[in-house]
C-alpha cells in the first residue's frame, strides 16, 4: 500500500475487516463518532449519499486518531429499490418487509468509499454500484432467516456472502464485495497509486 501506514478502517463491520484480510491488508478498526441514522439523504442521489456518508465517518477518524500517521478508510451501503434507499434494518419487521420488496426482482447496491491520510492533503473517494437478483424465496424461508437474526446490521437486511452459502438464488452484476461492504477491486487500485 503506497498511502500512510496504518490502515484505519472506520467501521467495526467483521464484513469488511474480512474483507481486508482476505486481500492481506491488515487494518486497525475503529468506529466513527457520527450516526449516520440522524441524518436523511434529502434531495440527494443515492451515489451522493453513500459517498457523503464515508466522507464524514473519513474525517471523524481524522479529527479524533492521536496515534501518528495513518490512513483512514471509510464506507457506507445501502440498497435501492422503487427509487427507495433501503440501509441497515432497525428491527425484526423492517428486515421482513425489506427482503419482501427485493424478492424476485433486481435492486441497485450502492457503496461509498473514502480513502484519507491522517497528515497531509491525501484523499480519494468514490461510490461503487452492482445490481443484484434475488430470485424467488418462500415466505417460510424468509421467516427462517428473520428469526436467525442475521438481517441485523446489513443494509437491505442480508449479506450477500452469507445468503450465497445460505442458497439463496442471488446473481449480480458488478464487484460482489461492493455489496458485501468494501468494494475491494476499486480499493486495489486506489491502494496500488503512488
């Protein structure tokens, strides 16, 4: 990685902290000090949103880290569908309402991304989009899968990964990691630039 070390991602997500393992970079995780849940997207896009979203959690990692130098990294996902932006489901019912509406159709995944040093001037940010299908899933196996509790803490109310094993019938276009909460090729070549 040619940015300042450490990498400091701005999330307790195990998602993404998996994620940077898998791709041999080791991260120190820290949570930002903002909730995003106080603020509404408003007039803006979805691809803005997300993407405002990493940008602050970013600059709360920046404007509290007193350890040295650093790179803070930062994300944010949700799901579109009907033009509606679907985040992290706040209870059993939500999660339920939300894998009925992504059921047997396609929605856009939208991941914001932002990379920042500690020091100096350095930034890059961006926002990742994949389309994913989530064929037919019976009532039961949706009831199934709420009670587990594994709805919790993912926008849309399900991870990607996790369903695939699960078998669900999911097909996407685009970066798979993107939906899972880092979108590790765009990283890699953020990561890669001098």
């Amino acid at each position: 990685m040619n940015w300042q070390t450490p990498l400091i991602l701005a999330s307790t997500s195990p998602r993404r902290r998996e994620l940077l393992n898998e791709a041999g970079i080791a991260a120190i995780a820290l949570p930002p000090n903002i909730d995003d849940s106080q603020y509404t997207c408003g007039t803006m896009s979805p691809r803005e949103w997300v993407t405002s979203l990493a940008i602050l959690k970013a600059r709360s990692i920046v404007s509290s880290y007193r350890q040295g130098s650093g790179t803070v990294l930062a994300a944010d996902t949700v799901c579109v569908v009907d033009s509606g932006i679907l985040g992290q489901p706040q209870n059993a019912d939500e999660a339920r309402s939300m894998i009925h509406m992504l059921r047997n159709r396609a929605h856009d995944v939208y991941t914001g991304w932002c990379i920042k040093t500690i020091h100096g001037n350095r930034s890059s940010f961006g926002c990742e989009t994949t389309v994913v299908s989530i064929g037919m899933i019976s009532n039961e196996d949706i009831d199934t899968y709420i009670q587990s509790g594994k709805w919790q803490g993912k926008a849309g109310g399900y991870n990607l990964s996790e369903q695939l094993v699960a078998g669900w019938p999911l097909t996407w276009q685009g970066d798979p990691t993107s939906v899972m909460g880092l979108p590790m090729e765009r990283l890699m070549e953020e990561f890669s630039r001098k």
